[in-house]
C-alpha cells in the first residue's frame, strides 16, 4: 500500500525514492511485525484469558506440562495480524507471490481457527476432524498448484524445482506437479503443528526458516544474483523477502509473550497457518527439495512420529519415550528451555548448510 501512495511522489521528495528498493520496505516490514505483535498482544492475550480460552493437556503427555492447563491458545491470531498487515503495507500487493502466500496463509489459520474454536469453546475434545485439516491443505496445495503451473506468468518454470548442490541442474515435475505441491503443504502444515509442544519451539524454529528464505527471495528475485549462484530467476519473487521478514518479526514478537513460561500459545490457528507458508514459500521460490534441510527440525519432529507409531504397531514397545521427538528429549531429563534452545541451534546450522548449498554445487 504505501508503494502505491508514497512512491509515485518521488520526484516532489526525493527520499520517498526508497520506496522502490526491497531491502528498504523488508526492513520496515520486519520492525512493523515486531510492533504489531508487541502492543496487540496483551490486547488478544487479555480478551483469550476474559472468554476463557486456555489450553487443555493431554493427560498423557509429560507430567511436567501439566501446570500449564488454562494458558491462552489462540496466539496465532497476534502472529497472523503481525504477518499480514506489514505485508499489505509494504509489499506489492498485486504481485502474485504475495497474493498467493497470503491466500496459504490466511486460508489454513482460519481452518486452524475453526479448530481450536471447537477444541477451546465448543469443547469438542478432537476439534475438527481431521480429514477437514487435510481437506484445507488440499485446497490451498490445490490452488497454488494450479495458479502456477497455468499460469503464463511461469511459463518454461511451472513445475521446476531446483536440485541442491547440483549446479544448472532442476528436476521437472511435469504432470505430477499438483500432486506434488499438494503434498508439501500438507507435510508442511502437519510438521509445524507437530512440533508445536515446547514453549517458543515451533515459533523460534519459524522465524529461522524465514529468515533463511528471505534471503532466497531476494537472490532469486534479481536477475544478477540468481545469474551468479546459477539459480532459477523469477521475476518478482523478490517481493516474498518483505513477506518472510515480516514473519520474522512477527515470530519475534511473539515469542516474546511465548518463550518460557508462555503466556499464550499460537494454538493449531498459528501452526497451521505458518506451516502452510513455510510450504508455500518453499514452492513458490522453487526449493521444495530444500525443505528437507532448512526445515530439517520438522522433518525429524514428524519422522520421529512415524518411527514411533510404526514400531509400536509392529513390536509392541516405544522407540521413544515418547513422541514428537522434542518430549523425548524432556522425559530424558532435559529441562524445557534447553531441549528448545538446542533445537534452535540446530535450525541456525541447517540454515547455514542451506545457504552453503548455492555455493557448493
């Protein structure tokens, strides 16, 4: 918005030539996020807490978790406003990838809604159903899928995607690509809410991916740099950086009411929602295969899912302790902070790996 109305008055004040640069309104974008989510917070936080909309744990989760029985969920709701509204301020708002990151956005956090509307205040122990969560994921996987694989804006790119450490090398996807993107908003979405058990675990965790893939953005948006790291160039995509670091300060931000001990919780209307951008942007920018790199704490979150119901059906025992992978950890004698920190640590290394793989190709 402020593109349209600030920049054409360039030639009248000088410094609103600023507004044509990315990194400029990125930056903005990120400080905007951080402030939304600071002064709105204890706002949604209040009315969470006045309409009782706390968390229920699951009585056989870990023991320690248990004193946090009544703390606000809901919290996706400050991050989306924190995402959202610095987006359509600073971003180019008829641009296709912001108009289609904000749909994966918006789309699955109102089906996330809908879930913990049933789960907090309908007192529906399971909240929606599960295939209408996979239904959401489909439709969103669905559109995305199609927009870019007919539209003529992508033409000769559709159904790339780019192969890491392999130089001027892509898979093409060809007619498999809906399903394929269809599948990676739905691993996506689940992974994130999956590891969403920690106080700040899964918002931390997002806030690195997205910083990762600001940085991706805004290579593949400029024709030099993608022509230098032998990248996919995609016109336009340079626009997503002001989306992503809007998602790192909204992840900031919350993090500050949601680190250890959390005063409020995204709840399935933040996990669901930010997995489905995470995919979508993976998408979006051509890197579906790096997923399995930057965002290589879900993966492990979810594989460690797998392995345990799998082993458990086959020998009826635990492979862990319990399952995702981070309570494993906890019931090991890793106190909460710790097992979140570390797991940081090891996002900020992956994210290190997936910057290397532009170089070591």
């Amino acid at each position: 918005m402020f593109y349209y109305i600030l920049y054409p008055l360039r030639d009248y004040i000088s410094g609103l030539n600023l507004f044509r640069y990315i990194t400029f309104r990125a930056t903005w974008a990120a400080i905007t996020a951080l402030l939304i989510s600071l002064f709105v917070g204890p706002y949604i936080i209040r009315k969470l807490r006045q309409y009782q909309i706390g968390e229920e744990i699951r009585s056989d989760g870990p023991e320690s978790h248990q004193k946090k029985a009544g703390t606000p969920t809901m919290g996706g709701l400050i991050v989306l406003a924190s995402v959202i509204i610095p987006t359509l301020l600073w971003a180019k708002v008829e641009n296709t990838y912001i108009i289609l990151i904000t749909f994966a956005t918006l789309f699955m956090g109102i089906v996330g809604f809908l879930d913990d509307y049933l789960k907090c205040i309908k007192k529906a122990p399971k909240g929606l159903i599960g295939r209408y969560k996979l239904l959401g994921q489909f439709i969103v996987g669905t559109v995305i899928g199609s927009v870019i694989y007919f539209s003529p804006e992508f033409d000769g790119i559709s159904t790339l995607s780019t192969i890491p450490f392999l130089k001027n090398y892509e898979i093409d996807f060809g007619i498999f690509y809906i399903p394929v993107v269809i599948a990676v908003i739905m691993a996506t979405s689940n992974a994130v809410n999956l590891s969403d058990g920690l106080d700040g675990l899964a918002i931390g965790l997002i806030g690195i991916a997205a910083m990762t893939f600001a940085g991706i953005a805004y290579f593949s948006g400029r024709v030099d740099f993608s022509g230098y790291l032998n990248i996919i160039y995609l016109e336009g995509a340079g626009e997503l950086t002001i989306y992503c670091t809007a998602l790192v300060g909204a992840s900031l931000g919350f993090l500050w009411y949601n680190s250890y001990p959390a005063k409020v919780f995204m709840g399935d209307t933040g996990s669901l929602a930010l997995g489905s951008a995470l995919g979508a942007l993976a998408i979006l920018l051509k890197k579906e295969l790096l997923l399995f790199i930057v965002g290589g704490v879900f993966v492990a979150e979810t594989l460690s899912v797998i392995i345990q119901v799998t082993y458990f059906k086959y020998t009826g025992k635990r492979f862990f302790k319990m399952a995702p992978i981070h309570h494993h950890f906890e019931l090991s004698g890793w106190d909460e902070p710790r097992v979140v920190v570390r797991f940081w640590i090891i996002a900020i290394l992956l994210t290190l790996v997936t910057l290397s793989t532009f170089k070591i190709r």
